[in-house]
C-alpha cells in the first residue's frame, strides 16, 4: 500500500489549476472531467483538485492510498484490527474500499 492523494475541494479545478502551475510550479497530472490532480514534479503524491460538487463528507480525510488489490490489503488490515467503514467495492470508475483510524478519520483505498 503506497500513499496516493489527497483530495481538496475548490471552487473551480481550472482555475485552481492554473494557481498551482503558475505560483507554485506544479504540473498537472490528470485531467478527466471533474478529476484534475496537481502535483510537484518527481513527487509521487498528488492533489485531486475536486470541485465544489464533491464536497468531502465528515470523517473522510481526502487522504487516498493506492493498492494493487484492495480486498486482500483490507484483509491483512483487517486482521492488524483496521476498521473498515466501505468494504471493497467496485465502480464503473474503479475498486475501492475506505478505513478509519481511532478517531474515525476516514482514508480511501484505491486499486491502481
């Protein structure tokens, strides 16, 4: 398991986009529909720049980790004793589960 990204809402991902680029010196990474992530160049970490219509709900960090198979990593996490608040379950858009930490921070688990 390998840390992904983090999601923040904004109000405008071009925009926002652009503020990355040009102040900071980020590159953009991807860019489909609502899902335009940013990041520094040679960091393997990136900010999904998730506009307003996906507001984070309470608990859910934003914090995404990646996996090549996520039901056998919920499973060995599972056994260490890590709840799971979204079992693994699979979209058109991918496989996912997502876990908590004691303090009920939520933090997704996406299949690469």
């Amino acid at each position: 398991m390998k840390f992904s990204s983090i999601a923040l809402v904004v109000s405008d991902a071009k925009k926002s986009a652009k503020w990355y680029m040009e102040k900071l010196g980020f590159e953009i990474r991807s860019k489909d529909g609502h899902w335009v992530t940013v990041s520094q160049k040679g960091l393997p970490v990136d900010i999904h720049l998730c506009e307003g219509f996906c507001p984070l709900e309470p608990g859910n960090t934003g914090f995404s980790f990646i996996s090549k198979d996520v039901a056998k990593e919920q499973k060995a996490l599972e056994a260490k004793g890590v709840k799971f608040t979204q079992t693994t379950k699979k979209e058109d858009w991918g496989t996912y589960a997502m876990f908590a930490d004691p303090d009920g921070n939520e933090f997704w688990l996406v299949q690469e």
